[in-house]
C-alpha cells in the first residue's frame, strides 16, 4: 500500500532521496580507514585495535539487515526510513564527541543499525516505485553515490584530519543527514507489506549472537586479551549457535532467512564464493592506509590519496564488465579473476618506503578493477536463478553475508599483521612494514585459495544474467 504521493512524483524524487543516504553512508564507511592512526594517537590506544571502530559498524549491518525488510513491511517504509536516518546522523554526533575508543564503538554500532535499515528499505521502494523496463535506470542513477562516496572518502578523509580533526569526519554526516530528513519527509512513499508475518526473534537472537561473539573472539585474540582454551571454546560456542540457527531456519515456517536457497548452484556458489574471497580481500582497506601512514610515514592526506585508485577504477570497470561476461562467462571470469586479486595483493609486499608511487598506484588500480569485476557481478550471478518471488529474501541473504564476510575479513587480516608482529611496537615502522608484508603474501594465497569455489560451476552458469546484460551507461534524471 502508498500513500499520499502519485506515482509521477514518486519517481521523480525517489531516485534522489535514496542517493542522498547511499551517499551518505559509503562517505561514511570508506572516510573512517584513513583516520585510524590518527584516531588511534587521540584515544591513546594502538591502531590495530581501533579494528572494532570498522567491524562493530559492518558486524551490526550483517546483524540487522534482516530486520529491516519485516520492519518496513509492518511499520511502513517511510517511518522506517525516517527513523533510520535520524538514528544515521545522531549516532554520527555521537562518533564525533567520543571521548575514549568504547563510546566510540558503541556509537558505531547504532551507525550500523541506522544504516542497516535506511539503505535496504530504500531500496524496496525503489523496486517497488518503478517497473521493470525502468528499474535498470533508476537503480543505475541510485548506485552512482556507492560509487563517488568510495572515490572521495579516503581523500575527505585525509584533508579533514591533516588540517583539522578526526571528529570532522563524522560531523560532516550531519548536514547530509538532514538533508535527507527533508527529502524523505516530502518525497518518500509509504509502502506497506501485503500480509502481515511474524518476526523470527529466535533466529535473530541466534544469528546475531553467533556472529557477533566470533567477530568478537577475533577481534580480542588479536590483542592477546584471551588464552588459547577461552579463544577456543568461545569460537566453538558462536559456531554453535550459527548451526543453531541453520538448523532453526530449516525448521521455520517464517525464518529470518531462507537458507533453502543455497540449493540453487549459481546462488551457493556466489554466495558461498564470494564469502570466503571477501574473507581474503575485507582487510585491504584498513591496512592500506596502516602501509601507507605507519609503514611509510606518509601523512593522512597523501594516504587518502593513494586509497583513489582503487576507487576510480572499480567505477571503469563497470564499463567493460557486461562485455567480459558475454564474452567470457561467469565461471571462467570467477576463476581468473580470483587468481588475479591474490596475486595484486601479494604486490602490496613490495611496498617499502622508496617505492615510486606510480608503482602503487598501479597496484591500487588493479585491485580495483579486480575487486570491482569480482563482486558487483557475483551479486549479479546470485540471482540468476532465483525466482522473482524469493528475490527479497535472496538480498537479503546476500548482503548480510557480504557484510559478516567484511566484518571476518576485517578482523581477520588485523588479528594476521598482529601475529606477524609479535609484540613489538607499532610505532616500530620497520616491524610495522614487515608485519603487513607477511600479511599481504597471506591473504594472497587465501584469496589463490578460494578461487577452487568457482570450479564447481558449469560453463553456461548464470547466462540468462550475462548474456543479456549491456553495457552500463551514465545515469540520466528521472522523472
């Protein structure tokens, strides 16, 4: 059900609505990584262990993202979308007048709970709002902010913490945020569910507490604070309560996710694939900037710059993408291009302080070109089989295993470099390079590793997606 607005008006300002959060909330999660050893000198705490400013935000994303779509169906979207806004940007205040690094994270937590609901909820109204001979050009107009927020963070970023603080970085949400407010209120439609369902609280409770507890042990047993029993029962215990869950969604007639999908290849295989690639490559973007700023001693500023690359080139690749899958196809595309991301990262080892920097920033491209070819089109092979009714739950799944992937990643490749470490100071530059180096050369192999999940699909696996696919073009306004 919609109220109050006609559909022209609806499709005329939706687009824009929705690309104001989007904008807002990639700036947001790219402009952090550039600040952490900046942050890190203010709080009085080691960069490393700022990891949980990053992984609390992406963790409470993976958590809450089921929740969202039952939230909208019940309380409607624009009251969803409004409060979730709202929640974005004052959390976002909070962020800034942290005093120590727990109200930090704490602050960042309820950051990923607002973003959790603003984008997937803006994202059924767009699918809602528009047909699907006009969906490609309303999603294309939308995702072009997921695209720029990346770009312009890291540099924002860096220019915000070299001429003023790190608290700017979170204030800078505010005036956005607002924005937003205004928009949704005259402009977002209220969308209802057609049925009402129950909510699957015990599904939530066991999916979040598992998650959250393994991302936790990671993030703990980087920093030495449990010994090897504690660590092991703790990670068998959130393992636990994941197969609970499993177990759990089998057996609901209402699960808050629907793991009978992953019955369909093409879905386990992006899916499944895609999180353990995504385990390798989740670390890369904080422990550049670490390389950069601690390994090479450049200032935030020129690391932020250095962090472009990555960017700009995953928006190339969205040019050429469509006709390297025609050409080529999902599986064999998958299998070499896995292999190629590992051996990018394994080139980050080389990385030393005298390395021209034409030299990195060619590394940066590669990466984002790899990356941005490996993942956008993953998703894309997600759905290449699913039927359009259990499309809702298949993004569902999607994006909140990309986001726990992310978050292990993360915590991951941090708790990695700190083995590699092995105690000695992070204000050791040399010890600081050599640490990232064996983490880089690790990673690479995992990622080398995981392109083995990209065998089991067939040749002609997700052609009715890459075959008719074309060529993305730049946005036009809607109306």
């Amino acid at each position: 059900m919609v109220t109050h607005y006609t559909s022209l008006t609806i499709k005329s300002y939706l687009p824009w609505v929705v690309a104001t959060t989007l904008f807002m909330e990639q700036l947001d999660s790219t402009i952090v990584n550039t600040a952490i050893p900046t942050m890190a000198a203010s709080l009085h705490v080691t960069p490393l262990s700022l990891k949980a400013v990053v992984t609390s935000y992406i963790l409470s994303l993976a958590v809450c993202i089921p929740v969202s779509g039952w939230m909208a169906d019940r309380f409607g979207t624009r009251r969803v979308f409004a409060i979730a806004v709202a929640m974005f940007t004052l959390s976002s205040i909070l962020c800034g007048l942290s005093i120590n690094a727990t109200m930090l994270v704490a602050a960042r937590i309820l950051q990923g709970i607002g973003a959790a609901m603003m984008i997937p909820v803006g994202r059924i109204c767009i699918i809602r709002a528009f047909p699907k001979n006009e969906l490609m050009g309303a999603i294309n107009f939308v995702v072009l902010p997921a695209l720029i927020g990346p770009l312009l963070g890291p540099t924002v970023g860096g220019l915000i913490v070299y001429w003023l603080s790190w608290r700017e970085i979170f204030y800078i949400n505010v005036p956005v945020g607002l924005v937003a407010l205004y928009l949704a209120h005259r402009y977002m439609p209220d969308y209802y569910g057609d049925q009402s369902r129950p909510f699957d609280l015990v599904g939530l409770v066991l999916f979040g507490s598992g998650a959250a507890l393994l991302s936790w042990v990671l993030e703990i047993f980087g920093e030495h604070g449990l010994d090897p029993t504690t660590s092991l029962v703790l990670v068998l215990l959130a393992i636990g309560l994941l197969v609970a869950f499993a177990w759990h969604a089998g057996k609901a007639h209402y699960p808050l996710m629907n793991l009978t999908l992953f019955r369909i290849r093409t879905f386990r295989v992006a899916v499944a694939g895609g999180f353990v690639t995504r385990l390798s490559v989740g670390g890369m973007p904080f422990l550049l900037p670490l390389l950069y700023q601690l390994g090479l001693g450049l200032p935030a500023w020129q690391s932020g710059l250095l962090m472009m690359p990555l960017a700009a080139a995953a928006m190339g690749m969205k040019l050429v993408s469509a006709r390297l899958l025609a050409r080529f196809g999902f599986r064999q595309v998958f299998i070499i291009n896995t292999v190629l991301i590992g051996v990018t990262i394994g080139l980050f080892s080389w990385v030393e302080p005298g390395t021209p920097l034409t030299a990195i920033v060619m590394l940066g491209l590669s990466l984002g070109l790899f990356n941005s070819l490996q993942f956008s089109n993953m998703t894309s092979m997600a759905y290449a089989d699913v039927d359009s009714a259990d499309s809702s739950m298949a993004s569902t799944i999607t994006s909140s295993l990309q986001q726990l992937s992310m978050s292990f990643g993360l915590a991951g490749g941090s708790l990695i470099t700190s083995w590699y470490l092995g105690g000695l100071p992070q204000t050791d530059r040399f010890a600081v390079s050599n640490a990232l180096h064996h983490t880089f050369l690790t990673l690479a192999g995992l990622t080398i590793l995981s392109s083995l999940a990209f065998w089991s699909l067939r040749k002609d696996d997700g052609d009715s997606v890459s075959k008719g696919m074309k060529p993305v073009t730049a946005p036009t306004a809607i109306g």
